[in-house]
C-alpha cells in the first residue's frame, strides 16, 4: 500500500492500549473465562487459553486474577456465563467493520452497537455482509532493521504460512490460527519478539483514510472499542496520521 505505514499504525495501536489498560483486563478476563469454558481450563490441551494466560501476562495480570478467570470458566467457581457475538457493518465511505462482543445480555449489546455505529456515520450490516472481506489468522508485525533471512528460516519451520516486508521495513508473519502461538513461541526462543501478535480478523484489501474521513472513522471505531461488551474491533480502513 504505498504511502501506508503498517509499523506507524501498530505504533499508534499500542499507545491507545496502554491508555485504556483498565479495560484491557477486564476483556482478558472475559477471553480467558470463556476459553476455558469452551476448551476446558488447561492450557497445554487448549491453544486459545493458552494465547489468552500469554496475553494476560503481556500485560502484567496478576496471576490469581488469571487462576479465578480460569477457575469460573471450568466450573469450579461461580461467575457470569458470557456468550460470543460478533456484529458486521459498515462505516464511513462504507468501509467494512467487524465487532467482537463478549457479553451476558445479548439485547443490550446489539442496542449499544447499533447505536454506536448510527451516531458515528456507519450502519449495522447484516451477518455475512462484510466477514467475507476478512481472513482469520495469526498475524505477528516486527520492527524494521529485523533480520528477514533469519526470521523467515524460523518462521517457516516452525509452520508460519507467509512472510512479507512491508514498504516501511517492517516484517509480517502471517500463520494458522491454530498455529500461531506455536510459531510465536518458535520465534522468541530464537530472539525474534514480535511488537505485535494476535489472532485477528485480518483484512483481505485496506483502504486509507485521510484528512475528515479519517477523523469520522476514527470517531466511530473509539465509539465502538469504549463500549463495555465489545472485545476486538476490525476495519478495512487504515488511519493515516
């Protein structure tokens, strides 16, 4: 994508996290309750909880708040019996967005996300209208001036299904879902630590936003990463600073 940094955006990503660090654990503790409760509350036998404790660690949950989210997932305690929803729409220019929900009450998360994507210039699509604009998969972006030889030989040992250098000389590794923490692990214990790894919603084709229409889009993707229910949110668009 000429003119698009993919390392500038991550940047920008990672800054808004830390910002909002409050509400990253409660959206772990709600990926973590369910993935045990899904693929029980091992980690060696479940990858997805396994990816949950990593990210949880990453971000420096203590651990008995992780062993309680585990522990009500898997039954042995008492807790909220979150289901997963995820929600398809369109923005500004018609730009494709998909919202992933955790949620106990499933009227007033659809409410909430109608609303979010009304007042902010978009509309709720219905299922199937954008997912198909989407690919599931393991993405892991490294910093410019990595070693591409070194890390491409590992990673595609280690069973990673692509590697790209992206104009601004950062390095994406693409994988399997199922995949992916294995070639992350791979990875890192040959000194390659990615500054962004997750199992995403990854865009078959993005479109820039500049100027107004990169405001608005932006405006509308806030209204839906703050609201209480929503996990993850994914866009075709790409926010030039």
């Amino acid at each position: 994508m000429a003119g698009h940094s993919k390392w500038a955006n991550i940047q920008h990503r990672k800054g808004k996290q830390d910002v909002k660090r409050g509400k990253i654990f409660t959206r772990l503790i709600k990926e973590i309750t369910v993935a045990a409760r899904m693929g029980g509350g091992d980690p060696g036998a479940n990858p997805r909880l396994r990816l949950a404790i990593e990210k949880a660690r990453e971000n420096n949950m203590p651990k008995d708040t992780v062993e309680n989210a585990i522990k009500r997932g898997s039954g042995q305690l008492e807790g909220v019996n979150y289901e997963e929803l995820r929600y398809e729409g369109y923005g500004i220019n018609g730009a494709a967005v998909m919202v992933d929900c955790m949620t106990d009450n499933k009227t007033r998360t659809v409410a909430e996300v109608r609303h979010a994507f009304a007042k902010n210039g978009g509309n709720l699509g219905t299922d199937g209208s954008v997912a198909f604009l989407f690919k599931h998969c393991g993405q892991m972006i490294f910093a410019p001036g990595t070693d591409e030889n070194g890390l491409m030989e590992v990673a595609l040992d280690a069973g990673a299904e692509d590697i790209s250098t992206n104009d601004d000389g950062s390095i994406e590794v693409i994988t399997a879902p199922h995949d992916f923490v294995n070639v992350k692990q791979a990875l890192e214990a040959a000194g390659y630590k990615p500054e962004f790894g997750e199992v995403i919603m990854k865009p078959a084709n993005e479109v820039v936003f500049t100027g107004d229409d990169a405001a608005k889009m932006q405006k509308l993707l806030d209204a839906l990463e703050d609201l209480d229910d929503v996990q993850e949110v994914y866009t075709t668009a790409v926010i030039e600073e």
